[in-house]
C-alpha cells in the first residue's frame, strides 16, 4: 500500500477492512475489488450514514429511538419495493397494450 492510499483510508469516513470483507463474502471468489471500488464504497456509505443522521436530527425528541431510525431508513428501504412495483406496473402494462393492439386489428378486420 503507497503513503498516498494510507493518507486516503485515514481520511475515510469507515474502517476499510470490515467493507471489504462484507463486499468479498457477497462477490464470487474470483472477483477482485479495486482499489477505487473499496474508497468509493466507503464514501458513499460515509455519505448514506449521514443523510440517515440528518433525517433523525429532525426528530424533536433529545434521544435517538429505533423508531426514528427506521422512519430515517424508511426511503432506502422502500427503494427495493417500488422496483418490484414498477415492474409489475410495467408487465400490466404490457398486457394492456397487447390487449389494445388485439383489439385495433379486430376493429380493422370487421370495419374494413
């Protein structure tokens, strides 16, 4: 590891090692990680801790709850729900759709 990489993980908002190993047990083995993956996940968890943060701050009480913090993750965790949403909403759609173009032709068939 170069100065310049250290220097980089002391600036980081989370231990490094701990991301890694939770990244490679949900990697194949024979994924490697970069070293630009590893930084850029620590950011962004960093970034995602205080977002949470922010939104339990809004709570009016002095003390922290669960509660709050599930009100706080509430978004990021619907986030998986409304993709399987769409994607319903999107195959219905695609049933609606057919069952127009069904119909358009049988309308053209009988009318033409």
């Amino acid at each position: 590891m170069t100065e310049e990489e250290v220097i980089n993980e002391e600036e980081l908002p989370l231990p490094m090692a701990p991301l890694v190993r939770l990244m490679k047990k949900n990697l194949d083995k024979d994924k490697l990680i970069k070293s630009q993956v590893k930084i850029s996940m620590n950011k962004w968890l960093g970034e995602m801790c205080e977002r949470v943060s922010r939104a339990m701050n809004l709570n009016p009480y002095t003390s922290i709850d669960l509660a709050a913090f599930k009100e706080a993750i509430k978004t990021y965790e619907d986030l998986e729900e409304m993709q399987k949403e769409k994607e319903r909403i999107v195959v219905s759609l695609e049933k609606i759709k057919q069952d127009c173009d069904s119909l358009i032709r049988d309308i053209n068939r009988k009318f033409d």
